[in-house]
C-alpha cells in the first residue's frame, strides 16, 4: 500500500519580529498542551518542586544574560514572570498540597511571551520543557 501525503497550503502573514514554528515540539503545541493541564496531573513531590526551583534559579540566569536588543520584553515581561512563577513553585514545594495549576498558567505566559522572539524563544524554552518533564506533563 502506496502512503498518500495530501498537500496544504499555509499562509503565515503579520509576523514581523516573531516566532513561527511547525511540526513536533513547537510553542504552539506546547502553550496549548500547558492551558489543557489539569491540577491532578501535576507532580505534587516536594523533591521535584525543589528541581523545578533550580530550574528556575537557571532559567534566571539566562534570562539577565540577554542582549540589550531584548530589553524591553526581558525587563518589563520575563523577569517579573519567572519572579513569580518561582515564588510560586517555592510555595509550592513546601506546601506539596496546595493547588498547582497557577504555576502551569504562569509558565505558559513565560512560553507565550518567549515565543515573540526568536532569540529569546530559543534559549528559554528547554527549561520550559524540563520543568515541565519534571512535573509530568509531557508536551
């Protein structure tokens, strides 16, 4: 049996300055995957969430790091975002009960702001992915 590949044409207009990726493993696929995520398939181990912080503590890092050209959405947007989402997560590992969905949600505003640029996209999201194989949820 002959595989059948049926053609479609995509147009990608608008998108000046901006991220655009298709197939496996995108940002798309991934922001959608982290709004679907429910509260009881979120790792609860206060062992992870202590992984997630030093994850965090890196993605920090990197995030002082970039060039001056992304000022503006390092300063005024990522730097206040993963702020919060690490005091959540340290909230959160020594409270293993309380909810978790916060900290997803505020992870997928890191990976929508991050997907803007291609720079900055491209160096935050393998800590997004590995904090989210940490916590369980595969995207």
């Amino acid at each position: 049996m002959e595989n059948q590949h049926r053609s479609t044409s995509i147009n990608i207009s608008g998108v000046h300055n901006s991220t655009v990726v298709l197939g496996n493993n995108n940002y798309v696929q991934a922001s959608v995957r982290l709004s679907n995520v429910i509260e009881s398939e979120i790792n609860s181990n206060d062992q992870v969430w202590k992984q997630v912080i030093e994850e965090m503590n890196k993605l920090q890092t990197i995030i002082k790091e970039l060039p001056d050209e992304h000022e503006e959405v390092r300063d005024t947007s990522l730097i206040p975002a993963v702020s919060q989402a690490k005091k959540m997560a340290k909230e959160i590992a020594d409270n293993p009960a309380q909810p978790k969905k916060r900290f997803t949600d505020r992870l997928k505003d890191i990976l929508d702001i991050t997907s803007k640029v291609t720079e900055v996209g491209t160096r935050v999201y393998p800590f997004i992915t590995t904090i989210t194989k940490l916590l369980g949820i595969s995207i």
